[in-house]
C-alpha cells in the first residue's frame, strides 16, 4: 500500500471521527434547546446527553435525570403536582398506559377526569360515606380495589335520604341538684286576742279566740279548696266536705281540715301563727289553697303565696331526625331526676304529627337512664321494657325505629352523671336528607372526595400512581408523558400512601430545568462543535495536499 493511500485512509478515520462528533454536538444543542424551551412546561424533565468513545467514534447518550421540580399554588382541587417519585398514569387513545407528572386536570363535559390532551386519568371509583361513626368500616385494601380505570364522576351526582336508626347522646347531668319541695305560706298570722298582748295562735288556741274568726258563729262554714301538685283540683265539688264551724273547734281542728283536704299531697302546719303547706314529694308543684267564707260574721280569711318554689332539675335536648323520604323530624328529648340520685327519668317528645307508636301513653316514649356511683354510665330502660322507640312520622313515610345510644360508641362520650355543669346534645345520627353534589377536593392520598349539600363528606375515587425501579430510563413519548422501557422495568401501580408519595392539591409541579446550567452547556456544546468543524477545514485541506501529491 503506498503512502499516499495510508495517509488517505488515516484521513477518512479522522473525518468519520470528527463528524460523528458535529453530529452528536448538534443533537446536544437539540436537547438543551428543547431544555429551555420548556423551562414553563408542567410537569417537565429535563434531559442531559453525555459522550462516549466507542470504537474510535463518539457517541451521545441522551438521559433523563429524575429531579422533582418546585411547586407553583393554583388554587384548583384539580390540579395536582406529586412529590415523591411516582408518576400519574392516563389513558392513550389505543388505550396504552403513559405516565406523567404534569397533574394539571379537570373533569371534562362527561365526567370523566382528564389532562389537557383530554387523555383519561387512571384510579379507582370509590363510594364510600367516611362522616360517621364507625368511619373505620370504610376502609378499603389495595387488593380489593381491581384494575384502574376512568375517574368519571357525575356532577348532577345525589345521595339518596336515609331514615335515621341511629342516635348518639353525649353530655353530662349536673349530680350536684337536687329536688327541691314546694312549700306554701298564709300571708297573714293567725292572732290570739285572749292575752293581754296579741300574740301568734297556737293549735289550741280557738277560732273564736283568733283574731281573723273572732265574729264566726255557729253553723257557719269554710270550703277548702285548691290544686295539688300535679294540678289535679281539689275542693267541695270533688267531694271534700266544708269545714262547719259548732262552737268549740279550734286552730287544730281548721288544720285537720285542711289535712284532710290534702289528703297525702301535702301537710299543713302551724308555724309562728302562719299556715304552712308542704308538699308531700319534692320537685315542681302546682299546689294551691283557697278559703271560701259562708255565714253571718265578719272573717278574713288569709291567702298564701309560695315561700319556696318546688323544682325538679331536669334537662333538655332537641334532635333532628329523618324518615325514609329525609324530611327532617324535630323531637325534644328531657331528662328529670328521680328519687334516686343516681337515675334520672327520660322522655321523648315530638314537635309535630309524629306519633310514639311503640311506648308509653302521652305521645312520648319514656324511661330511665343509670349511672353508678363514680358517674359512669350503666344503662338507659325504656318503661314499656321494648328497648326500642318507634315513631310514625305522620306524612306517609315508613314507620322509623329508633335506638337511642347514652352509653357512647367509636370516638363519641356517652352521658354521665358528674357534679358539673349539664350539657346535652346529640353527637351524632345516622339518618340524611337528600343531597347534590357541591364541591370536590383532593388529598394527599389521592382521594377525590365530594361535599353534598346536606352535609355527607363521600370518598368518590382515589388516583392511582405508579414507580419504575429506574425512571430515568423512561423514554419520553412528548407533553411531558413518559413510556417504559427495558431498562425503566415495569410499573408498580398502587396508591400514594402505598410508596413514599404525597399528592398536593391546588398545586402543580414546574419543570426542573435549571435555565444557568442549560446555558452553561450550550457554550460548551457551541465550543465543541466549533473545534469539531475547525478539525474538519484542517482535515479538507489535509486531503486536498494528499491528493496533490498523488498527481
């Protein structure tokens, strides 16, 4: 081989070298140009090429460092950025699998929940009321969830009215009252006149002697008559008879009179000249005393007004309930110390057409509630012995049974009887009207959960996501979605609190191409391929002597 063919062939290596060069120079700039040009692109990765010898030539790797991007607030429950390193997967129009960061979504005219090339993303459709009480029955397991599909929600979507069977009570009944017994006093003093001095009359003292009957005569009477505590009326038309005046009665005997008018409700006394009426059995009274005088004399005859006032303590709470149609039914439900310091007696009662079908007479249910002697709960009766109330809500709607819960249950304090101020209310019931959908937000599991308008929080769906071994291998497939490959390995798909990942609602991920750096290897780029095409010109002239020669 002559010298002239070596030396041309030494030429055409360096030329092939040199050029391989140019060309992965120019992809480079390529790479960093299109870097830049998404420096704004949600969800973006910037991709990097490197150089490697190979054979005599130089070869360009194209990678993409997996960095998360910083977070920008939108404001919009639809718009999700991801920090961790998992990806969204959405739906292509030949139903492939392509996974992207880019978490800028909405729900389009049909429901479903898509990105802004309108491709479906993926998860699960979920319905699951998760604002009762036994929240913790709601949880659902991975495995049990199946394969992704379309999020696709109605936005005309409505949960049903459920009639209420359930009522949780919380509170506390004041230990610290008691019942208090209602006590009458005559508001005049019955005088003595026999003394030198007037004085109070005693029992024995005669009517005669009394100031107030001193012209009473015989033959003369006095009706007693009045109200007994509960307001039952008492008196001559309920068969008492008069007291009748002959003579020779004195204080004593108008106070047995009195007594027996009474009967068992109350005693009457004589206290300082004064006429005092207890009642027999403390609490609220509606006891009353009146005095009606026939005959010839002159007797005035004393009134009474209350001295202490009877009182029962007693509490109250209203509650809301709903039938199988989840029209609203108020009720107000009273609790009354009893005898016994450590029971209070309940009663249920309705504040409209309801009617207590199952219980007691008066239209209420009633009943006692128990506590033992540090104030805990022990039980709640009913006095029909049912343990149920049963109320027709009087509109047409199904017959509702009601269990009424004072013991507590998951994450609610049930009554107790402590010496503390009372406070009643209703923790909770299980019963709802009707309700459309009002609002969705997303957490940072990826649960996309509605508010409705009468009040229930539902789980709707979850976002599924997904992890590669080696995302930076993924190839890119363009608007910012990735595709696997060999060396990616396939996707783990569950969901964010299954891998180390927190979804950001209102937020979105920007690019994380660092405009510095971009511009820093674009000089370098620039410089290398200028080098490269100046080693072209020697090259060009290199051959162009050799072929010189060779003439």
């Amino acid at each position: 081989m002559s010298s002239s063919q070596q030396t041309s062939l030494g030429t055409g290596d360096a030329f092939s070298s040199v050029l391989s060069s140019l060309q992965n120079q120019r992809r480079r700039l390529e790479v960093i140009s299109t870097n830049i040009s998404n420096i704004n692109t949600i969800g973006f990765k910037s991709s990097r090429m490197t150089f490697l010898e190979m054979l005599g030539q130089t070869v360009g790797k194209l990678y993409t460092p997996f960095e998360q991007g910083s977070f920008t607030a939108t404001g919009s429950p639809t718009d999700i950025a991801v920090q961790g390193r998992s990806f969204f997967i959405i739906r292509g129009g030949d139903d492939e699998n392509m996974f992207t960061r880019a978490g800028s979504f909405y729900f389009d005219q049909d429901g479903r929940l898509v990105n802004q090339d309108r491709l479906a993303v993926q998860g699960w459709t979920l319905n699951e009321v998760i604002n009762g009480v036994n929240e913790d029955e709601h949880s659902v397991e991975i495995g049990s969830m199946g394969a992704i599909g379309d999020i696709v929600l109605d936005p005309d979507m409505t949960v049903g009215a459920q009639a209420t069977t359930n009522i949780w009570l919380g509170g506390n009944l004041n230990a610290g009252k008691e019942r208090v017994t209602n006590v009458l006093t005559s508001t005049d003093i019955l005088n003595n006149m026999t003394g030198t001095i007037t004085e109070p009359a005693d029992d024995t003292t005669l009517l005669s002697d009394v100031s107030q009957f001193s012209t009473i005569s015989t033959g003369d009477t006095i009706e007693i008559s009045g109200t007994f505590a509960d307001g039952t009326a008492f008196g001559p038309t309920y068969g008492t008879l008069p007291f009748t005046y002959t003579g020779t009665e004195t204080v004593g005997d108008f106070l047995g009179a009195i007594n027996a008018a009474l009967g068992s409700n109350a005693t009457a006394t004589l206290e300082g000249g004064a006429i005092v009426i207890t009642d027999t059995i403390p609490g609220d009274s509606q006891t009353s005393m009146n005095f009606n005088y026939t005959g010839t004399g002159t007797v005035t005859l004393p009134g009474f007004e209350v001295s202490e006032s009877g009182y029962t303590p007693k509490a109250e709470t209203s509650l809301v309930v709903y039938d199988s149609f989840g029209t609203a039914h108020h009720l107000t439900i009273e609790f009354t110390i009893s005898d016994n310091m450590r029971e209070w007696n309940w009663k249920v009662i309705p504040q409209g057409n309801e009617t207590i079908v199952q219980g007691p007479s008066n239209n209420s249910g009633t009943g006692q509630i128990n506590f033992d002697p540090s104030g805990n709960f022990v039980s709640m009766t009913f006095e029909d012995g049912t343990g149920i109330l049963s109320l027709d809500p009087g509109n047409g709607a199904a017959q509702m049974t009601l269990n009424l819960n004072a013991g507590g249950g998951p994450g609610i304090t049930g009554i107790t009887q402590y010496n503390a101020e009372t406070l009643l209310g209703v923790r909770h019931q299980d019963g709802q009207p009707s309700g459309k959908l009002e609002g969705i937000s997303v957490d940072e599991d990826g649960y996309v959960t509605g508010s409705f308008s009468n009040g229930v929080i539902m789980k709707l769906a979850q976002l599924a996501v997904a992890e590669f071994d080696d995302p930076t291998s993924m190839e890119k497939s363009g608007a910012s979605n990735f595709m696997p490959t060999n060396n990616s390995g396939d996707p783990e798909i569950g969901r964010a609190s299954d891998f180390d990942t927190t979804l950001m609602s209102g937020h979105l991920e920007q690019s994380n191409v660092d405009l510095a750096d971009q511009f820093i290897q674009m000089i370098d780029a620039q410089k290398g391929y200028q080098a490269a095409s100046r080693i072209v010109s020697t090259l060009d002239r290199i051959l162009e002597e050799t072929t010189r020669f060779g003439r």
